[in-house]
C-alpha cells in the first residue's frame, strides 16, 4: 500500500470519525407520561313518594325530589317530569294516557311545587338556577300531588225498571292509575350550555 492510499484511508476514517460524532452528539430522546385523573362523577338522587294504593278525593301525597353532588367537579341539575293516565285493564304502551287530565272542567291530579324561586323552566325542563359543588344538594321543586277535592266521580244514578233500586254508574276513572315520571339528569356546569342546548 502506497503513502498516499494511507493517507486517504486515514483522512476517510478521520471524516467518518467527525461525522459519525456529529450524528451522535445531535442524537436524543425523551419521554414524557401524561396521566390526566377525571374527577369523582358521582351524583345522588333521593326521591321522597310512597305509592298510594286507594288514592281518593283530597288525598295528598308527599312527592320530592332532592339531587345531591357526590363529586368534586361542579355540576348542573334539571328534570323533567311525564304525567299520564291508564284506565283499568289499559292495554297501551308506554307513555300514552288512556284518561284526560281534566275531568268535569277540572283537573284531576294537581301537582303542588315547592322552592319555584330555585327553578326555571326551560320548555320541559325544570332548571336548577344554582351550580352544585360538592355535597351541595338542590332544593325540590316537587312538594305533593293531591287528588282534587272538588271532582265527584260519581255518576249518575241508574234506577231498575221498576224504579225501586238504583245504583251509581261508574266512570272511566274506575280503577285508574296516574303516573308522573321523572327523568333527572346532571352534567359538569362548564359544559351545561353546550349538553344542555
């Protein structure tokens, strides 16, 4: 090998050298974790209702509805409730009300609110006005549904042929049953105008 190849292969090796050291020192990696915790989501709903069972001219029934925040991210509260009448022996699906909520120009099941002031409606909506932080609770809207005092379902009265005996006709509210759902819903209050349009 002559003078000249070895000094080419030494200056080869010599460039290799740097710019293999150049890669190196501009060579790097880094890695980075990123963990993001959601806060607790839990919500409570307590309602206060028992069923009656032989519901009556001015009964009463207590009728609450209280949402309490167990998280700790602020939310939003609202519900919306569904009233309907099935007669006895209703074959109908669902939601559908066999019976009209008025009878004799007045209406039959009188929903009694409580704290309207906490509350505003929004179509069939029943806003809470405040933001729930922690533990906090709503107040309820719903107090009672009472059985108007003033209808008489009786109706009139059906005398034998002779006119000696009667009875009283019954009407379609014979056995009936009322029912007034309830859907409650909570979201995180920052996203309450966005969920909630």
């Amino acid at each position: 090998m002559n003078k000249k190849t070895l000094i080419a292969l030494i200056a080869l090796a010599g460039v290799a050298a740097i710019v293999g050291g150049t890669i190196a020192l501009y060579t790097d990696q880094a890695s980075f974790n990123n963990v993001f915790q959601l806060g607790d989501a839990s919500v409570e709903y307590v309602e206060t209702f028992k069923s009656p069972t032989n519901w009556k001219s001015c009964d009463e029934t207590q009728k609450e509805l209280v949402i309490t925040n167990k998280s700790s991210v602020p939310v939003a509260a609202r519900f919306k409730m569904v009233e309907y009448w099935k007669s006895a022996g209703s074959t109908s699906e669902g939601q559908t009300s066999d019976l009209a909520f008025e009878y004799q120009g007045e209406r039959v099941a009188i929903i009694n609110f409580q704290n309207e002031d906490d509350w505003e409606q929004d179509g069939d909506w029943y806003v809470y006005k405040g933001t729930l932080q922690a533990n906090e609770s709503t107040s309820s809207l719903l107090k009672s549904v009472t059985f108007n005092c003033d209808i008489n379902f009786a109706g009139d009265i059906v005398y034998s042929a002779d006119g000696k005996s009667g009875y009283t006709s019954q009407t379609d509210y014979q056995n009936a049953t009322y029912h007034l759902d309830i859907t409650a819903q909570t979201v995180d209050a920052s996203a309450k105008d966005e969920v909630w349009q």
